[in-house]
C-alpha cells in the first residue's frame, strides 16, 4: 500500500502537539508496512524529526507547480493524507485530475473554524455564539472534509459538532485521538517535585493568549497565597515579547523551548493551562497525565478529553476559581496523588495507541477497498470537485504560469 503524507510543515514533534499526533499517524501506517512518502513546500526545518529512521522517503514538492503533478503520477499511490485543509485545497484537485482513483484522507488536526470562533469571540470579549462558526474557513474545511474520502478527527466533540451543526455524514468521518501508550512506572512522587509549570508553542495563538492570560489574571493570586511558588514557561518559538514577560520576582520564569517535555513536565507539581480558546485535544494535558502531573485548564482545555471520568485536576473557567484550585492541587499530597491517578485513568481508557491505530488502519482499507461505492454515497463531495477543479485548477494555473515569467 502506496501512502503519500502532504505536509503542511515538517514534522516536529518536540515543538509542537501537531507535530506529535503526525509522528504517532506515521507510526501507525509503518506499522501497518506501508511504503510511505512524506512530501511537503515548507523550509527545511532544524527541530524536524528524522522521518529516514522510519524509513519514509522525503519529497520537497512546490505551490502552484506543475511538477507535482508528474510527481504524484509517477508514484500512483494508493492513499494520499493531507495535513489540514489547507493542503487538501492546494494539491487536492491535482491528486484528483492525476491519480483519481487514489482514496482521499484529510487529518484537520483540530477543527479549524472551531478555533476561529472562539478567537473571534475572546478578542471582542464576549461567548462564542453559533454564528460565530458560520465563517469563510468553516465554508473552506467543510468543503475540504466533503471532497475528501476520509477525515480523520481528533476529538469527540468536534465529531459531533459536524454531525449536528453542519450535517456532515458520520461515514466520512473518524475518530483517531492522540495514540499513546501507559504511563512509564514507577512515577515521581509528590515529595520530589517543586514548582508550576506551563508549556506551549508560541507561535499557536491560543498558548500565547493564555500565557498572557496566567501572567495577568491568574498567577498572582497564585502567587499571593504561595509567595515561594514559581512557576516555569516552556515552549518553542518565543519571540523577544515572550521573554519579556520574565520576571524573577514574582516567580513567572521563561525558559523557551524544552529539549524534552515529559523531562520538564515530571518534575513539576501541577501543570496550569488556562486556555481561553482553541479546538482539538491539547497535547500538553496529555503529556502532563503520562508524566503523573495533574494539571488545572479551562473547559475549552479539557474539551473531547475525558467522560465519565474525572479530571485529572480540576476543570475552572473563572481566575480566582483556578488559581484556588491550583493552590489545592500544589498544597495537598492527598488531592495531588488522587488526581495523579485520574490522570493514568484517562490514558489508559482513551488514548491507547494500541486500540485506536489498527481500528484506523481497518477502517482506511475498508474504504479503499470499496472507494466506487463510498464516493457514490457522498454526491456533494463530487459536486465540490467538480467545481474546485474548475476555479482552483485554473487560478493554480495562471499563478504557476506569472511565476515562470
């Protein structure tokens, strides 16, 4: 089985959680014995991971090029996965018009309309309303997710969100969370740790947001109560603005990027991820419940990632009230162990590598082998090729052609 990856960047999973859950994806497809090619036009990147050690091949491709278009007709591959839409919207009808028998998969990633809303309405100071989600991009992904055979969603949530707001058919979509495995034993205790933590990419708007956020609404209740507390910011790409929110006396320490997150975050008492808005699951909480931290985030934070379940921590929308819980979890070994152990919970009942990648795997060559029918099944996605092949194929055209001039 022929697989090509179009990746928006070059995957680095140290950076950031997109960056795993695309490492995790790979895994799962060399697993299977794919031969697998990831093609990206992003810039060589120092942090990338070396996908040869998988033995992937690498292909640099070009926006708006006639040349991969000889490039994914040589190959014929059997299944190509785009990263995100908007690589399905900028190579999609070219995989369409040259290897149209090829199935289709789209991974969102997280559902990036989603996102947009709740930006939009945190930047105006308000709640993110219903018509906050009807935008250009919700009109762009959802048109991606139809034209595509396969859409591989990373939270629960989200899935239903598609389903009950936008009508989307739950055969074109899957549910593929992070895929991770047990909590190493045994882990540190209590007694051995010291110190907040919170840790993010910069560059994702929603972690700079709620760095600023910490800094000026949360922290220095924390900090009042707990005078000797600190707490440490991890992340990759800060910029001068980040470094200037440093500061020694009250205990808010800026450290960049970190060689190795679960090392950072083991060692700390409580994670803090006060996120105001975003979509998906959050890689950070993850890491925190495989490292045995318990953490304190928003709803938005623990969003798609628990049930039934309690949190591994606590769940507080209002400063004072996650600050007070913060305090809680950092001040009581009974309260910080229970949640410890909330945490190992959750891993082991949701994100199982070991139950989700051979379901993916199934259910990708379930589809393949009966692509006729499930495209017949899906006339709007057929609809919006034909149509995208017409506007976009040209458009990509008339570009490639002002470049060569």
């Amino acid at each position: 089985m022929k697989l090509i990856i179009i990746g928006s960047t070059w995957v680095e999973p140290r950076s950031t959680a997109a960056g795993s859950r695309m490492l995790q994806l790979l895994e799962a497809f060399d697993k299977a014995g794919w031969e697998l090619t990831f093609a990206t036009a992003a810039k060589p990147s120092e942090h990338a991971f070396d996908l040869g050690t998988l033995g992937i091949k690498l292909q640099a491709i070009q926006l708006n090029d006639d040349s991969f278009d000889v490039f994914v007709q040589d190959l014929q591959p059997d299944i190509v996965l785009f990263d995100r839409y908007i690589t399905e919207e900028q190579y999609g009808w070219r995989v369409y018009d040259r290897c149209p028998n090829a199935m289709r998969v789209l991974d969102t990633e997280d559902l990036h309309c989603l996102r947009k809303a709740r930006a939009t309405a945190v930047t105006q100071d308000r709640n993110c309303t219903t018509q906050d989600l009807f935008s250009d991009v919700a009109k762009r992904e959802i048109a991606s997710i139809y034209r595509c055979d396969l859409t591989l969603m990373i939270s629960e949530y989200e899935i239903e969100l598609l389903q009950h707001q936008f009508q989307v058919p739950l055969a074109l979509l899957h549910y593929v969370p992070f895929l991770v495995s047990s909590p190493a034993s045994p882990l540190i205790s209590f007694e051995d740790r010291a110190h907040f933590i919170s840790i993010g990419n910069f560059l994702h708007p929603p972690n700079w947001d709620a760095t600023l956020y910490l800094k000026k609404a949360i922290w220095p209740i924390i900090r009042k109560a707990l005078p000797k507390a600190s707490v440490e910011i991890y992340g990759a790409y800060p910029s001068d603005k980040v470094f200037q929110l440093h500061n020694e006396a009250q205990g808010f320490l800026i450290k960049g990027r970190a060689p190795d997150a679960h090392k950072v975050i083991q060692h700390a008492k409580v994670l803090l991820a006060p996120l105001r808005f975003g979509a998906g699951l959050k890689g950070k909480l993850i890491d925190a419940m495989q490292c045995g931290t318990p953490s304190v985030t928003t709803s938005i934070g623990a969003e798609g990632m628990y049930d039934t379940t309690r949190w591994c921590g606590r769940v507080e929308d209002e400063p004072l009230a996650f600050a007070k819980a913060a305090i809680a979890l950092y001040t009581s070994p009974q309260l910080w162990l229970e949640a410890q152990r909330q945490g190992v919970e959750i891993v082991n009942t949701r994100f199982q590598k070991q139950r989700h990648a051979p379901a993916l795997i199934d259910k990708m060559l379930q589809i393949q082998a009966r692509l006729s029918a499930h495209r017949q099944a899906n006339f709007t996605g057929q609809m919006l090729h034909f149509h995208q092949l017409r506007a976009s194929k040209y458009m990509s055209k008339w570009i490639a052609l002002k470049n060569k001039q």
